[in-house]
C-alpha cells in the first residue's frame, strides 16, 4: 500500500520472484514491489524511458523510490534518467554481479573473458528469452553469430534445484558451450535490499525531474555488430 512512510522498488521482472521472496523473509512490509517486464533486456533502449514513466506515475505517493536495476546494458542511459529524476539504483553493471559479488565475478570474468551467465530466472525461461528471443528457433545460423566468442556458461543459481541444474546443463549444449554450476543464493541482492529495508523514508519520493526531452520510443535492434560488441563487453543484455 502507497503511503508517506514506504518505499516502491522499481524492479527488473527477472528479479521478482527473489525480491518477493527476500521482502517475506524480511518482514519488511513497508516495501512495495513493481516490476517492468524482463524481456526489455532483449531491447535494452526501452528500460531507461520506462523506468521513468513509472517514477513519474508514483512520485509523492511513497516515502522513497529505489530502482533494482543494473545499467543492464542501457549504456548509462538509465543512471542519467534516475539523475534527473532524483532516484538512486543498485549499484553494478547487472544482475549476474548482484548474486556473485563483485570479486568473484570479476574472477570469473579474468579467468574467462568469453562467459556466458543464466541465472534461475533464465534458466526457467531460456526458450522464450534466449532461443525464442534472439530468434534461434528460426535462424539457428544466428547461433555462431551471438555466441562464437564464448567458451563457459555458468549458472549462477539462487536455490538448490537439481531440475533447473538439468534445464542449465541442457541450455549450455544447446549453445555449444561447457558448463559450470555456482550456488550463490541471493547474494549481494539480499545485503543491498536489507540496507534499503533499514533505511529511514523521508516524506518525499523524487525530486521534480530536470527538464529533459521526452524519450524517443524504443525500436528492437538486432545489428549483429551491435549485438555481437554487447555480448563481448557485459555478457549479452538479456
């Protein structure tokens, strides 16, 4: 329930099921949860005006606004809209830091640059958000094109679930790529939620957002030099 006194999470939809989860162990009713859909990683231009459109839609209904975000591929774009609308995010690049933390992620990154992350989220949905959504299922050509740079697909797992371990083991041979599985629990999502949950909320949401040109709407890109350089630098925004 909106009141003076709580906090809206603007949230990826692919990190709803754990925030849920986090909020009931927490007790931490003061918290309310709204997520955009996940598959706006997919065309990572429509997260920034999105997230906007929905600070804008609650501003002065909640004590405080936070955003569960990474840049998630919006090449800062996101970090100068929640600048301009006086709203802070989780710190990182994305999800896949969130549950490993940030040193063993970039140990993993330094001990192999060409990896591939699936969390339980994609893992559960990786026809519909992999296959499905970078068209493999009808141009399977493709395959080489977004995923020719990679060697490893780790899992990154949030639960100890021996059917989404099968359904990770089976999405890596389906790339063509080895496979490796980390339990991490909720990680550095848990510790950061926690320190927002404590925070005391002061009476107003957002500041009155600067003035800035309304954004254009977001048009699907599937350049594969675009695509190809994406997945090479943050992992593929999906």
């Amino acid at each position: 329930m909106a009141t003076p006194r709580s906090t809206l999470l603007i949230a990826c939809g692919a990190l709803a099921r754990e925030i849920l989860a986090l909020r009931q162990a927490g007790g931490w009713d003061h918290l309310e949860v709204e997520c955009l859909p996940a598959h706006y990683h997919n065309t990572p231009e429509a997260i920034a005006p999105a997230v906007r459109a929905k600070i804008r839609e609650n501003r002065g209904r909640y004590g405080r606004i936070f955003v569960v975000y990474g840049d998630c591929g919006t090449s800062g774009a996101l970090d100068r809209v929640l600048a301009e609308e006086g709203v802070e995010r989780m710190p990182g690049p994305h999800c896949y830091e969130f549950y490993a933390g940030s040193t063993a992620y970039a140990a993993m990154m330094e001990a192999e640059l060409g990896t591939f992350f699936l969390t339980d989220y994609m893992v559960r949905h990786f026809d519909r958000l992999i296959v499905e959504g970078l068209w493999l299922d009808r141009h399977p050509e493709l395959l080489g094109q977004y995923f020719g740079n990679y060697r490893k697909l780790v899992f990154l797992a949030q639960t100890d679930d021996a059917e989404l371990q099968e359904k990770a083991a089976a999405a890596a041979t389906r790339l063509g790529l080895a496979y490796e599985y980390r339990f991490t629990g909720f990680g550095g999502l848990a510790d950061h939620l926690r320190e927002v949950a404590a925070a005391p909320v002061e009476a107003s949401a957002a500041r009155p957002p600067a003035t800035a040109s309304p954004a254009a709407p977001p048009k699907r890109n599937l350049s594969l030099s675009r695509r190809r350089a994406r997945t090479r630098r943050r992992n593929v925004a999906v």
